[in-house]
C-alpha cells in the first residue's frame, strides 16, 4: 500500500460555468470520497477525510471481490473516487450510500451488500507501480483512466463529455457537474487548481424538532414532519441537542422539496459547515 497520506483536494465551486475550450465536463457523483488502494490481492478501500485514512475495505466485500478478479482496476495503482449506491435511474445518491458507509455489523454488511450494492467512480489516479502520478494533467490522467479502469458491476467511468450540455439537461436528477481543464494538476490539500464544481442541489438551513432511531442513524423531522436521515458521528450531536434543547439546526442540500419533505436531502460531512451551533435567526 502507498505510504503517503493527504488531504483530498477539493474542487472550487463556481455559479458561472465559463469557457467550454481545454475543459471536460463530468457528472458530480452524489457520494463519499474515497482512496482505493490496488495491490492484488490486497485491496484497501479508505474514507479520505483530512489527513487521515480510515480504512474501511471491510464494509464493501461486492467492491472487493470484484476488483480481485482482477478485471475492473488496474493492478498496483491507487485510485481516487467517489464510492455511492444507485437509485432505479442509475443515479449515485449520498443519502442511500449512508446506509452502507456507517456499518460495523458483519451480518448487516453482508445483507445490504445485496440490497444497497456500492460503485466506485475513480476520477484520479495517484499512484502507478510505486511511482507518484503527482505532476501529470487532467487530460494525461483521464488517458490512464479510460485504459486502467474497465466498467464492470461496482466500479464504473464517469460520463464526461466536451461540452455541459447533456448534464444540464439532467439538473433535477443528478448532484451537479464538474468542470476540470485539461491542463490542470491535482494539489494534494489544495481547492481549484483548474477542478470545479456546480451543483444543482437547492441549500437551506432547517430546524429539526424530533427524531427516531433507525437501524442505522436516525430521520430527523422538522416541525411540519419533513424527514431526513443522519448516519455517522454527527448522530450523537443531533440527538444531544434535541434533548437538551428541543431542536436541532443543520444545513441540508437537496433535489426538490415538496408538501411531504425534501427529495433526496442529505446533510453532507463536505458541504455541512455546522450542526447544532447555528442560531435560530439564521434561518
């Protein structure tokens, strides 16, 4: 396994999408940044927060079993994705891949592996052979992409094409976009460095007066009962200051809300600046 750790690098976000000339355009994947490490028939699978790598291979057999078939990845590379579930429509959505991402319970593991089954979208490779893949650009790394990575169940290309329109004629159904020029070099810890993002997801900040357990995390519910699910270590928070307090605030991203709650809704560990600190005023 590579010995060196990081922080992601993050794209910027931008409201204008700007010159389409030296650009490609890619599907933002609605998932969980992630690090998978190919050293057959070793296979590590990290959560890639900060400087830390939580290896979590454990959590995804579907994902490992295939990658040592030794088909999908190429071997002795380290790639950098997106790992997320699919709805009926083929789209990644963060909130349903919470459900799988937070599990401990070898039982439950291996049961939602067959009801929720996980897809990486490698978008960067950072690592071929033991040599750091750390100076080439987008467009050398998107030529690695499309010979190292073969589509198979679990692990699949990001639809990229030259220009955004067939992405914008989808807004409403996925994340948003992601706009790389072709010239560009991933920074390690940086944000931009020619890497951008728009999204299409509505943002608001919601007050929530209840919860109820779940198998895995809790739904949070607003005071006119619209839902959203929470999984991972923010749980506890939520919980704490719907006790002591009655309520809880946290920013949402979401695809629609309606009568009956918000479509697709997730409180997301990259786009949440706060949770339970926010004032009421703020809504």
């Amino acid at each position: 396994m590579i010995n060196k750790t990081f922080r992601p690098m993050k794209p910027k976000r931008v409201d204008e999408i700007g010159e389409y000339d030296g650009r490609i355009f890619q599907e933002k994947i609605d998932g969980g940044n992630s690090v998978v490490d190919v050293d057959l028939p070793n296979i590590n699978i990290i959560h890639a927060r900060d400087k830390t790598w939580n290896i979590r291979t454990y959590r995804y057999p579907e994902l490992v079993k295939e990658i040592q078939q030794g088909k999908v990845l190429r071997n002795k590379c380290t790639y950098i994705g997106e790992l997320t579930v699919l709805d009926k429509d083929g789209v990644g959505r963060l909130w349903t891949f919470g459900k799988r991402s937070h599990l401990e319970n070898q039982f439950q593991i291996r049961r939602l592996s067959k009801i929720y089954p996980v897809v990486f979208y490698p978008h960067h490779i950072i690592q071929d052979n033991g040599e750091m893949l750390d100076t080439l650009t987008y467009e050398e790394i998107m030529r690695l992409l499309a010979t190292y990575v073969n589509e198979g169940d679990h692990v699949k290309q990001i639809p990229t094409f030259e220009n955004p329109q067939p992405l914008l004629e989808q807004k409403g159904k996925i994340e948003g976009m992601v706009i790389k020029e072709l010239s560009g070099i991933y920074q390690f810890g940086k944000r931009g460095s020619g890497w951008t993002k728009k999204k299409f997801l509505q943002e608001k900040t919601v007050k929530f007066i209840s919860y109820i357990e779940k198998e895995i995390g809790i739904n949070l519910f607003t005071d006119d009962n619209k839902e959203i699910h929470l999984s991972g270590n923010r749980v506890k928070l939520a919980v704490e200051q719907i006790e002591q307090k009655g309520y809880v605030m946290a920013e949402i991203e979401f695809y629609a809300e309606t009568d009956k709650g918000f479509r697709d809704a997730s409180i997301k560990s990259d786009f949440i600046k706060r949770i339970g600190n926010l004032k009421e005023a703020e809504i």
